[in-house]
C-alpha cells in the first residue's frame, strides 16, 4: 500500500488562501441585463463576488481536510506511525476546527444575500460586501496556526515508506552505529541510504528492495532498514527507536539483527545482548519469524570478542555470519538466505 499521506500537499496559509478567494471573487461577473436599473445591478455583482468567494474558500479547505487521511482507518502500521511521529489527537482536532469554518462561510452568505436585497443605495452593495470580506477574512485568519500545523505536520508523514503487504518485509534493526543502514544498502536497490560514523543518522524507517528472480516470475522483498535501538525500558524510548520497534511488531516477516561485537559502534555488547534478547522474546512470535544474526565489522573484531559473543548467545559458526560492510564480505550468504527463503515459500 502507498503512503496514504502521499498526498497531503502543502497547505496555504489563511492569507493565501483569502487572496486567492478574493481574487476570483473580485474577478467574477453576475449576470444582469443591460438595462436594469443601477441599483439591482450594484446587488447583483456584489453578491456573486460574496458568492464566489465563499464556494472557493469552502472547497479549499475541504480539499485540505479530504487529503489528509483519516487516521482511525488507516492499516495498523501507518495508525500507529502517524501517532508516534505527530500528535494525531492534535492533527484530528485541527481538522475538526477548519471543518468547523465551513457553515460559518456558508451562513455569511446567506446573511448578506439577506443584507444587500435590503438596500437602497447601489452604494451600500459595495460597503456590504467590504464588511462580507471583513468578517469572512477574521474568521478565516483564526484558522491560521491550524493551516500552519497541517503544513508543520506533513513532511514527517509524507516521508514514511510505502509498505506492500502482499511482499515480505525484512526488518534490519540492532544499536545504533552498528551497520545496519550500510547493510540495507549494500543488499538492496536503495543507494540512497545514509551512513555517517555518528549515532542515531537513521531517524525515520527507509525501505530498500531486493528483487528475486523466481523459475517463472520475479518477486520483490523489501528490506527496512531502521533507526538504532537501545536496551532500555520501552516507556524510555524515544520516537525515532519507536519507529523501529513498531517495524519489528507489525510488518516484519523476517528480522535481520545486527551487532557490532567491536567497541567502533560506541555501545557496549552486552547492552545489544540485551536488546537482541528483548526482540527475540516480544518479535519473534515464538520463532515464527525467523531472526538472522549478523556480527558486522568483521574487519575490525578480534578473535575474543566474536568468541564472547557467540558463548553468550550460545550460537555455533553457522548461527551467524560474519561480514564487513564497508567491502560487502559475506553479505552474498546474507542475500542467499533471504533469496532461498522465499523462492519457495512464495
Ligand atoms: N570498519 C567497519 N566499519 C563499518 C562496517 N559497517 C559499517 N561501518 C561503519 O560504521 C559506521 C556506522 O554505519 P551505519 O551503516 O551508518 O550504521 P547504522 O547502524 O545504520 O547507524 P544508525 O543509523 O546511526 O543507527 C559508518 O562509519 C560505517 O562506515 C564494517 O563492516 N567495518
Ligand atoms: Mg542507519
């Protein structure tokens, strides 16, 4: 499924959008004989330019409304990401109060359509219709920290992935700095995936893909590749490594977990023992999903720190691989393992 907030696009401020209300209301011309008297023609054109006004502010504000997904029915992995990147109470309730303008809009238009039959002086018609703009401009420009919320809001929705349910998901996840965004991109068509020497670069879930050619078809797996995680009490955690545990709740149909059994990556191993033991538990669903355990950085591990891993996860040579990242060492056994996984469970 594609992003549904794909298109949430920007959102004009409330003075924008008046000037362009105006404009076309400004431009719009009534239809009025020729020869009817001043009077009627002074009603007329000003209260089409009320008219036209008002129907042009009510369809831009309900478009905005309409191109925001409505949160409670979105699937569970894009509700839940909208709620741990933006306030989506908030979100709800600002929608609620532009929603909240438009029978205010439409009322001003019968109120003056009222007003300007009432008037005996063509004069009147352009006073009635400045006081119109006036007080359509006052309730509009109330709306304005709302207008700017929306657009406040949409980069971070815009940039979650498009997830396709009906292809597995790998979940690539471990403590921060271990290399994991170096893997995802090594492995898969996302060369655009940034890898700094500092913690914490990967802020958002990024999807890479790995294509399978199959005897008779071709499948695509995806690989995510998320922010680092750190053993620490759930309720410490912060939105950026929430994202990556919700990946591991909800769309993972394999988890490819990382360590860094060096002291390169800055965070002590038994710490990401911790944390693997921790996914183990709550995402593995009892070893229906499958976990690949990568100790990275094999150029730079010695000889004892790859042994104290593998005594404390009491693993054998063939429970893990050993692989570099910078140069691609033994990511083939990684790809290879994913490939033959679902070449014949497809
Ligand atoms: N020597 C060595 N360095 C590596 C290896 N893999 C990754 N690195 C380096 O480790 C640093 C972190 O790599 P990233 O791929 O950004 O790590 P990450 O796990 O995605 O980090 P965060 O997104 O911050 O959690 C970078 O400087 C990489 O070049 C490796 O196998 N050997
Ligand atoms: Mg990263």
């Amino acid at each position: 499924m594609k992003n549904p907030f794909n298109e949430f696009y920007h959102v004009f401020n409330s003075q924008e959008l008046l000037d362009i209300a105006f404009k076309r209301g400004m431009k719009s011309s009534a239809q009025v004989s020729k020869n009817a008297p001043i009077l009627v023609k002074a009603k007329k054109k000003e209260s089409k330019r009320i008219k036209v006004s008002i129907e042009e502010l009510i369809s831009r504000i309900l478009k905005i409304i309409k191109m925001v997904p409505i949160i409670d029915e979105l699937p569970d992995f894009y509700r839940e990401l909208a709620s741990i990147l933006v306030d989506t109470d908030k979100l709800k309730l600002t929608l609620g109060r532009l929603n909240g303008i438009l029978p205010i809009l439409s009322q001003f238009e019968r109120i003056y359509f009222s007003k300007l039959g009432k008037i005996e002086a063509p004069k009147d018609a352009d006073r009635l219709r400045r006081a119109a703009f006036g007080r359509i401009s006052s309730i509009v420009n109330k709306q304005n920290k709302n207008l700017k919320y929306l657009n406040s809001i949409r980069g971070k929705l815009r940039e979650i992935p498009s997830i396709d349910y009906t292809m597995p998901c790998v979940v690539v996840a471990g403590y921060p700095n271990v290399g994991k965004s170096s893997i995802v991109k090594l492995v898969s068509t996302n060369k655009k995936i940034r890898v700094e020497v500092y913690p914490f670069t990967t802020k958002k879930l990024i999807m890479g893909h790995l294509e399978i050619n199959r005897r008779f078809d071709k499948i695509v797996v995806q690989i995510l590749d998320t922010p680092g995680i750190l053993d620490r009490p759930m309720s410490k955690r912060n939105s950026i490594e929430l994202q990556a545990v919700l990946a591991l709740r909800i769309i993972s149909d394999l988890i490819v977990f990382i360590f860094d059994p060096t002291p390169a990556c800055g965070y002590a191993i038994d710490s990401q023992i911790e944390l693997y033991k921790e996914i183990k538990k709550n995402f593995s669903k009892e070893g229906e999903i499958e976990i690949i355990i990568i100790f990275n950085k094999m150029d730079l591990a010695k000889e004892d720190e790859i042994d104290y891993l593998k005594k404390k996860l009491a693993l054998n040579n063939n429970d893990f691989y050993l692989t570099n990242a910078l140069t691609g060492k033994n990511l083939d056994k990684l790809i290879s393992q994913v490939k033959s996984r679902y070449n014949t469970t497809l």
